[in-house]
C-alpha cells in the first residue's frame, strides 16, 4: 500500500529579531500522511514569544508486552529493570466424592488382661463374700460346719465394717466375672467408654476386659456379597441389571464402626453409584471389555469405602441382561445383526467359490469364454450355489 505524503514547506533563514523556530518533528505511518509535529501539540500561548519546547517521540501505540518508553523530561538511568509483578491465581483443586473423617480416628489396640486374671479376681470376691458372712455370723449352721466353725463366727450381726466388707468382696467378684470375654479368631471387638473410642481387641482366646466398657463385635474376616440385580447402562447408554459379587472384609475397625452407622449398607449404596458411573459391557460383550469394566468398579469402590476402615478386593458383574423395558427390542435388534452377518458370511464364501470355479476352467483350458460369457457363466453359478447352500441350510 502506497501512502500519500504532502510536501513540507522549506522555510528559509530566521529574520533578525525573529525567535528561532520549532523544530519539525514527522510520525510517519502507513495509514497518515506526514504531518507537522507542532501542529499536533499547539498550546495557547502568545506566539510572539514562544517558549522553545524539547520533544520527543509520542507513542502512538503499544503492543502488549512491550517495554514502556520514558516520558518527557526523564532521564534513562543504567541498572537492570525491575521484572513486572504476575498475579498468580491459587490452583483450583477438584472436588473430590471421597468424605473426610477425623484422621486420628483409627484402630489401636486395647489394654487388656489375660482370662486367669478375671476368674482369680472372681473367686477372690467370692471367697471374701463368704468370709465376711462367718465373720457376721450370718452363715447357716451346715455351711459353718463344712467350713470348720461355729455358725455364729466371730461376731455377731451386721455392721458397718461387714457391710464393707460385703462391698469390697462384691465389687471384686463383679469385676472379675463381669470383665471376662472371649475372643475368636476373625472377630474382634471395638471398646468404648462414654462414647470415646478406647481401642480394638483382636485377641482370641480367654480375656479379662474392663466391664464398664461398651463392647461391639465386629467381622473382620474376608466376606462377599452378591448383590440383587441393579440399575446400570452400557455405553450406548442402554438400560441393564447387573448382579454384581463384592469381595471385600473390614481393614479398620474403629471407622467402620464409628464413621458410619451401618458399613455393610454403606458399601452396597457405593457399589450401586459405581455402577451408574461405569459403563458396564452389554450381554455378549468380548473379555477385555468385562475385565476393563471390573478393574474400573474395583477402584471406584475401594476409594469411596476406604475413607470408612472397608477394603474392596473385586467388584465382578455374574450376570448382566437388558432391562425389561429394553430386553425384546434389543432381543431382535441382536437376531437382524446376526442374521445380517450370518448372510454376508455366505455371500463372501459364494463369490469365493464361483471365483475360483472360474479361474480353474479358464487356466486349465477347459473353456474359452469372452466377457459376455463370462458374465453368464459367473450369474448362473452364483445362483446354483445361493440355491444349494439355501437348500442344506437347516
């Protein structure tokens, strides 16, 4: 593109007396023709006496990024430029569908005491139960007797001291027998007291435990559950119902028992959302599509339920078929796919026969043929072999 300039009048010069003039100062552009700088930053003052003015070069414009041209009257100074302040935004972080619990909420042992303990303390109590009754003398005559005493003992009534007694031995013998529990291998128990988390026993055998403490049993064997058939869709977005097996045990027992109030209804509504998340392999799909969809399921629940103490091992669809809304239309759309494939199957093994039928009676020598006859002889074999393979179809 040419630009069209005007030309710039050449003044002579200066008169005697005359102030010096302005110096002239062009922007040159594609799209402007040149024009006077004076023209462009006229001020109102008296021309009789102007005031010489330094300029400098106006930006016109700016590209984003460039460096900023000093204004009027600054001096350039030396030294390295201060690098221009980015604000950066804080990373967005996805919300995440696993819930949060009290992360010092965990399993640990629980203290406690051999069985041995608790029946000595037992018949410890007891045993002083009926010391204290000789010493009241409150024993009937035949137990003093098997006892080697008199019935009356050493005193004679209640007292306070025998009723202490009484306490004493009785607290013990409570304590003893009322702490005793017994462990089984696969079960373990989840001890609280006022509603704080105390620990988790996983010993078996014979124990004393606390009797103030509120005991819960709890399975942590390996378990599978088999599922009634649930919604799912595969990824054309058809309607199923799958049977799915879960194979999964408790890993934590003081979440699984304290974050949710029920862990085995908990896992079965994760196993149901998993299976409207994954697209699950229509009936008759090819083994990686199934093993892909199992692998997906088993890590979805898992991290859903590991957040709770449960640890999920497989999710595996036993049986899979249409909704019943769903189930004849597809059922026929799967008999014209067959179908179509069952023909396109004989088609190719027909052409392939009459190909070859052809090629040996040419190369052999047994015919000549021209096109025309060719095309004949290729119509009728196709037809007798399209009317044999019918006629032994079954």
């Amino acid at each position: 593109m040419t630009t069209t300039t005007s030309p710039v009048p050449e003044s002579g010069p200066p008169a005697a007396g005359a102030a010096a003039p302005r110096p002239v100062r062009l922007i040159h552009t594609e799209s402007t023709t040149e024009i006077p700088v004076h023209m462009l930053f006229r001020d109102d003052r008296d021309d009789s006496d102007p005031a010489p003015v330094r300029l400098r070069p106006a930006v016109v414009s700016r590209r984003p990024g460039a460096e900023e041209q000093p204004g009027e009257g600054a001096e350039e100074r030396p030294g390295p430029r201060r690098p221009a302040a980015v604000r950066t935004r804080p990373p967005v972080r996805p919300r995440s569908s696993v819930p949060r619990v009290d992360p010092e909420l965990v399993e640990r042992s629980a203290r406690v005491l051999p069985g041995p303990v608790g029946v000595l303390a037992g018949v410890c109590g007891a045993a002083g139960c009926v010391a204290t009754s000789w010493w009241a003398g409150v024993l009937p005559p035949l137990a003093a007797e098997a006892l080697g005493g008199t019935a009356h003992g050493g005193a004679a009534g209640l007292g306070p001291a025998q009723w202490a007694a009484y306490a004493a031995a009785g607290t013990l013998g409570l304590f003893g027998f009322g702490g005793l529990a017994r462990g089984q291998t696969g079960r373990a128990w989840v001890l609280g007291l006022f509603g704080r988390y105390r620990g988790t026993v996983r010993r078996t055998g014979l124990l004393w435990v606390n009797p103030l403490l509120l005991r819960r049993r709890v399975d942590v064997r390996l378990r599978h559950w088999r599922s009634e058939p649930v919604p799912a869709a595969d990824r054309s977005g058809v309607a199923l119902r799958v049977v799915v097996l879960v194979v999964w045990r408790v890993r934590d027992t003081a979440r699984a028992t304290l974050v949710v109030e029920d862990h085995e209804r908990y896992l079965r509504e994760c196993v149901e959302a998993a299976l409207l998340r994954v697209p699950v392999p229509a009936p008759g799909a090819g083994r990686g599509a199934t093993d892909a969809a199992e692998d997906a399921l088993a890590r979805l629940v898992a991290a859903d339920t590991a957040p709770v103490g449960l640890e999920v091992f497989a999710v595996r669809p036993v049986r899979v078929e249409y909704a019943p809304e769903v189930a004849a239309a597809m059922h026929r759309r799967r008999i014209a796919a067959l179908d179509a494939q069952h023909r396109a199957s004989v088609l190719t093994s027909v052409v392939d026969s009459v190909e070859d039928t052809v090629t040996r009676l040419t190369m052999r020598g047994l015919v000549e043929l021209d096109d025309y006859e060719r095309k004949v002889l290729v119509k009728d074999l196709t037809v007798a072999f399209c009317a044999g393979r019918g006629e032994t179809a079954p």
